[in-house]
C-alpha cells in the first residue's frame, strides 16, 4: 500500500506542474501533503494544515503542516519549500526561528529531509520509490516518550480503576454510617440535586458523583494550569466540601496511589501541548476515555461524543448568517440571547467566543450577559467551565469568571419561559445558591438563538442492558399532544432525548429566533416523524438541512468509522430552524430547504468540505412537502387513494360505515420478547431452556425477596437469562413460576 501511495503521489506531482505550468511550492506542495494524509490515516493521526506553534520565545509559527495523536498532541511536522530555494539554507532558517526538531519532514518537491531528535537521519529525492518509503517509515515509526507513557498508563489505568473506585466506594458507605457531619452534607446535598437534575436521585447518585469529582479533580485542574478551579467553582465547591467531611489526612492520596502514574502521565502530555485549542481538544479526548472507562452505560446515554470544529464552525457562521439575513442583526449584536442547552464539554460556546475574537468590545458584554450554557453531568460540566474561561482568557488577555454556565437537567427546565404550554411555573433549587441565581437568571432571558448537539439515543436495545432515559413528564406530554398527535404511524419513538430537545427548544424560543442543531437525521424520512415534520413546518417559517447521511443501518454498504462524521451507525444532519412573530392575522407558512452529501462521501469528505462551506453559497433544494408531510423520496402515484389494510381511525370507530379499511382490528401478534427463550425446532431442547430461564428467575426471587424493582435491585440481577419489563414487575412481586 506504501508504494501505491508513493506512485499516487509522484503522479499527482506530475499532474500539477503539468497543468499549472509552474513549480511554486504553493501549487505543488499539494500532492505531499495528499501523500502524509493518505499515509496517516493508518496510523491514526490527524493531519492539520497551518499548524500554529509556539517557540521557546512565546513567538507563534506556522508550519505547513502537523500531524497529531487522538490526544492531539503532535506527532510530526512538514514543512515544504521551492525548488529554487537552498533546501539546506532554509531548514537553518526555520531552525534559527524554532522550528521544531524532533520529528520533522523539509521537501522541495525533488529532495526531502528528515530531521528527529535534531539530528538529520535520512535524505532522498522524491522520485526514489524505495528511498522514500524508507524516508516515510521512519518517520512513521517514531513515538514520543511522552505518549508511550500515556498509552502504558492508560491501559494501567483500566486495570486499576475498579479497584480503587470499590475502595472509594466503600470508604464513603462506611463515613455515610458512621460520619454524621458526612451524612448531614451528603443528605443536602441531594436534596439540591433532586431539585436541580433529577428528582429520582438517590444517595448512590450523590456518591458516584462525588467519585467523579475526586477522581477527575486533578486531571481537570492541571491541563490548563487552573490549579485552583475547584475551590473557585460554585458546584465545585459544594463537591469540594462534601468531600473534605470525610477525605481527612493522606487518606485521599493514599486511595488514588493507584492512578499516579495516569495523573502524571497526562500531566507530560498537557505539557507538549502549546496551542490553546489543541489544548481543548486534548481534555475533551481525556474526558471521553475517562468517561468510557468509568461508566460505559452513563457514556451512551448522555451522547458522551465530540462534536468536530468543523461541524461547530460551520452552525455558527451559519447561524450568524441567518441572524443576519432574516432579523437584520448579528450574534453579536447587544441582546441577542444565545443558549447552548446541552453544552457537553463546552465545543459550541468556545467557539462562538472565537467567532467574535475580533469585537472585543461586545465580546465582554456577550459573554457576561448574553451566552448562555447548561449540563447536567458533573464531568462535562467541569471540562465546559474550564474551557470556556480559558478561550476567554487567550482571546483577551483577561481571566473572567463565566457566569452564565448551569448545573441542571435543560428537559426539566420548564415553566412559563418555555412559551407558557401549560407547564408549571415554579422555580427549584439548586445545588448551589449561585447556580440557582444562574438558572433563574437564564429563565428570565428571551432566548433568540439555541444551538448545539443535543444526545441521541432513544432507547436501549433491549431489557437487560438496564440503560433507559428517563422520563421527563412536562416535556413528553407536549410530544404527545403535538408530535405524537398529529403522527399518522402506529408506533412511534418520539421519546427520543433529540426529538424532546427540539420540543423543548422550539417552546424556550423567542417569537423571533433560531434554532440549530446537529443531530440524528431519522426526522427527515422517518415515517415516526411525520408529526414532527407537519409540526415543525407550522410553527417555523424557514428550515434549512443539510443531510450528512451515514446512516449505516439503511446502507449496509457504509461503514460508522469511515463514512459517518461521529463513527456510529445513526445518520446525521444539521437544520436550522427559524421563525418570526406573526404581523396582525398574516401566517406566512414556511420554506423548507435540503441540501445532501453524496452517499459513499467519507466523513474526512465531509469535514473536509463543512470547513470551508459557507452557508449563503451552498446549493438547496427547495422542498414542497406532500399531504402525507413527507419531505423527500416524494412518490408520485395513487397509492393514497386505496383502501388501507388498517388504521388507529377504524380501530376505533364505533359504526362499520366510520371504518374505511380492510380491517377493522390489528395488534402486535405474539410478541414474547425472549423469542429466542420461548421458541425452538426441538422440543427437548426447547423444554431444557425454559426450565433453566425459569430456575434463574426463581433464584433470583429468592436471593432478592419481594423488594421492589429499584436500580440497586435491577443491577443485581442475573443476566444469563432475558430480562423485560413485566418480568422485572414479577420480580418486584415477589412471584415465581412454574414450569407447565
């Protein structure tokens, strides 16, 4: 494949000196860097170009090109140069100037250097096939010290992580019986926090959040140097204080001995890392592998994912764009309210701050006043809030405390800020004061612009993974009574975290404003969200999408890793919706508009391309949406004109005339939902296993007594056997069954 590589590359080179007539280091350099990126791609690195780096001198550089770890601490460099140029002459220069020189490539397009560990270890001309794969494998093969230890440390650290979090678990059981200042702080505590994220939460929940907290502190505080956030944040505080009630001594740093050499580990990292965004993007890979390691359950179902730059980028600009282009004002604009309501690790509001790096005077006032963030889990909580208070800091010069970032479940957030549907109005606590101040303050906001990527998952894939959102009454009764209402499917799953976020946001917003989003693309064509679709169009004017596809479980064909711009096999789309307050009696109806990347497109294709995609200049299809509210693969024929074989409207008609189809009941079938316990091609066989399902179950009612079905309870259970919900009820009963 090397070679292959090579041959593409001395091809293309022959190309572009061919068709451009010159050979100018910024027409030819191309084909190089098409060569580093091909080769990359198997060793998992990313390729970015313009690389900014920071001398010894606090001087900024830019260097053609860098190729980085996942943790995006650089691997190499490439630096290309004419072929007029002294080759030898400019890389003294360069060096003169500190450039780095541990792995680096210096190529004219007819002879390449390689330099590491400051010493020159291979030259070649281009054209030599076998030199300079040689060239390309030593460069290749190097690894610095510093992410040897951080891999041998992650892979000591997934090793040791159980045992020192049953340690942690069981010290804070044993203080919870026997400290009593501990069980006071821990009690009010969760009262705050029932009333802030969840109202089923339970001491177990306090507890693992104040592992997560003690856990990360260190990893936390030390990327950016903020060694002291936690004693400075206001939910860090309450955590921070609850944990001295029982952390008393050594005892902590004894506990976490264990995780020392992972601690240090990112510790070395963090230090090669000069770029402030490089530095972001390695806390938010940090955060994503802790999480993943620590709780593999909580990282699916709160869509635990990094959003691309080049996807926040582009929503941004874009929203911008449409700001302008229907309300006459920009993002920046004095009382333009922005609210990212699930912020994860703080991507979005980073970046919009960056959008607006070059107004420094309205920069202040947006960001104390006007940008407008919350999260409901501890760990991206924290990541967020440093974050942004560091991007505000390398932009200004100015260290400010973010104001405006709230610790609180955004689906529980509702009341009569969210357009008055009838919802309750009442105001809770919080886990702190000042993050109640927070919240109350965000309420009494118009907000004009919601943007973000809000979690995506709508159910698991069966009982026994035990992983379930939870319901959110307020919110899925306006689904019911608006999506779900005016859905012509039998079944739907508009319970979906995405779909309650957009009924959520679509209710906080403003008379005029924006929503933009990225998430799972099903609302497109699905026939579930036909309701939306009719709903959305009505209380919308314009909608713009752009369908990003890669859904792999419509095209087998697709791979999530390649060809979808988040690795999963759920398609995605980014839509913009934007309405305005009605003039007198005047609707003006709405204008929905589509744009789709090509199928096989790979998701580096469509980074590539949403990085310098600007939103006026894309192509869109104007959609007409037909009587059945379907946006695309519109069908032209007289299917709707026959009889249906059933509908919910002659299942429950009352007269044989109301019901017009060929069937007036239909139902489910047997639906055991254990089919592969209950049915068998052998009767034996068949017998065998329902007598082994039910002496399981029996077990279990035994061991467990008839104590409910609480989550202590269902994470106890045997799995070897299928688990569904009216089992579970059984259970709770104390019921067992006998074989017949």
């Amino acid at each position: 494949m090397s070679q292959i590589l090579i041959q593409q590359y001395l091809n293309q080179l022959q190309d572009l000196r061919k068709v451009s007539g010159t050979h100018r280091e910024s027409v030819v350099r191309e084909a190089f860097k098409d060569l580093l990126k091909g080769w990359a791609r198997s060793h998992d690195l990313v390729f970015v170009p313009e690389y900014e780096i920071e001398t010894k001198a606090k001087d900024r550089r830019y260097v053609d090109g860098a190729l980085l770890y996942e943790l995006r601490m650089p691997f190499g460099y490439w630096e290309a140069k004419d072929e007029k140029d002294d080759l030898d002459a400019e890389i003294e220069y360069k060096f003169r100037r500190g450039y780095p020189q541990d792995n680096i490539i210096f190529e004219d397009s007819t002879e390449a250097v390689l330099i590491q560990n400051r010493q020159e270890v291979f030259r070649c001309g281009v054209d030599d096939v076998a030199a300079l794969e040689k060239l390309l494998g030593l460069f290749f093969a190097y690894e610095r010290a510093e992410i040897a230890e951080f891999r041998g440390a992650v892979t000591q650290f997934k090793t040791d992580l159980p045992a020192v979090l049953n340690a942690l678990r069981s010290m804070i059981a044993r203080a919870y019986a026997e400290n009593a200042a501990f069980r006071k702080a821990s009690q009010k505590f969760l009262a705050h926090a029932q009333d802030a994220i969840n109202p089923s939460l339970t001491d177990a929940d306090v507890r693992e959040m104040l592992i997560q907290h003690v856990l990360t502190e260190e990893i936390f505080s030390k990327v950016f140097g903020e060694d002291d956030f936690h004693q400075h944040n206001n939910v860090a505080k309450e955590l921070y204080a609850l944990e001295e009630t029982f952390f008393t001594g050594d005892l902590k740093k004894r506990t976490l001995r264990g995780l020392g050499s992972y601690y240090a580990a990112i510790r070395a990292a963090a230090a090669q890392i000069g770029s402030h965004h490089e530095k972001q993007a390695f806390l938010k890979v940090i955060y994503e592998n802790f999480y993943k390691v620590y709780n593999k359950k909580a990282a699916d179902r709160l869509g635990v994912v990094y959003t691309p730059n080049e996807i926040v980028r582009f929503m941004v600009e874009s929203a911008d764009w449409l700001c302008e282009k229907h309300f006459g004002r920009n993002l920046i604009d004095k009382d333009v309210e922005i609210l990212d309501p699930a912020v994860g690790t703080g991507t979005f509001i980073c970046e919009l701050l960056e959008h607006f790096r070059g107004q420094k005077a309205k920069l202040k006032h947006k960001y104390l006043e006007e940008l407008h963030a919350n999260e409901v889990a501890i760990l991206p909580y924290y990541v967020a809030n440093l974050n942004i208070e560091a991007t505000y800091a390398a932009i200004t010069g100015d260290y400010l405390e973010y104001p405006n970032l709230c610790f609180v479940d955004t689906l529980d957030n509702v009341g009569l800020h969210t357009a008055a549907h009838g919802t309750t109005a009442d105001l809770f606590g919080s886990v702190s004061e000042q993050n109640l101040a927070r919240i109350k303050r965000q309420n009494s906001r118009k907000i004009s612009v919601i943007i973000g990527n809000p979690p995506y998952n709508a159910n698991q894939a069966n009982e026994n993974d035990n992983n379930k959102n939870r319901e959110y009454p307020e919110i899925d009764r306006r689904i019911k009574n608006t999506y779900i209402a005016e859905s012509t499917a039998q079944k739907t799953k508009l319970y979906d975290m995405y779909a309650r976020f957009f009924r959520w946001a679509s209710d906080r917003l403003d008379a005029n404003g924006i929503l933009a989003f990225i998430s799972n693309r099903s609302f497109i064509e699905s026939r579930t969200f036909d309701g939306f679709r009719k709903v959305v169009a009505g209380e919308f004017n314009d909608i713009y999408v752009v369908d990003l596809g890669g859904d792999v479980r419509a095209n087998p064909k697709l791979s999530g890793t390649k060809h979808n711009v988040f690795g999963i096999q759920t398609g995605v789309a980014i839509s913009f919706m934007v309405k305005r307050a009605r003039q007198g009696k005047h609707v003006e109806g709405c204008r929905i508009y589509y744009a789709r990347r090509p199928e096989l497109e790979t998701a580096e294709e469509k980074l590539e391309f949403l990085s310098s995609a600007r939103m006026p200049e894309l192509t869109f299809d104007e959609i007409r949406s037909d009587t059945k509210h379907n946006w695309i693969n519109l069908a032209n024929n007289d299917f709707n004109s026959l009889v249906p074989v059933a509908t919910r409207e002659a299942k429950a008609a009352k007269l044989p005339s109301q019901a017009k189809a060929v069937f007036k009941i239909y139902s489910l079938g047997v639906a055991t939902n254990r089919d592969e316990w209950v049915y068998d091609v052998d009767q034996t066989l068949l017998e065998q296993k329902i007598r082994f399902l039910i002496s399981c179950y029996n077990a279990d009612v035994k061991r467990l007594g008839s104590i409910g079905t609480k989550k202590s309870v269902i994470d106890q259970l045997d799995y070897t056997i299928k688990w569904t919900r009216s089992v579970k009820r059984d259970l709770g009963r104390g019921s067992e069954y006998e074989f017949s």
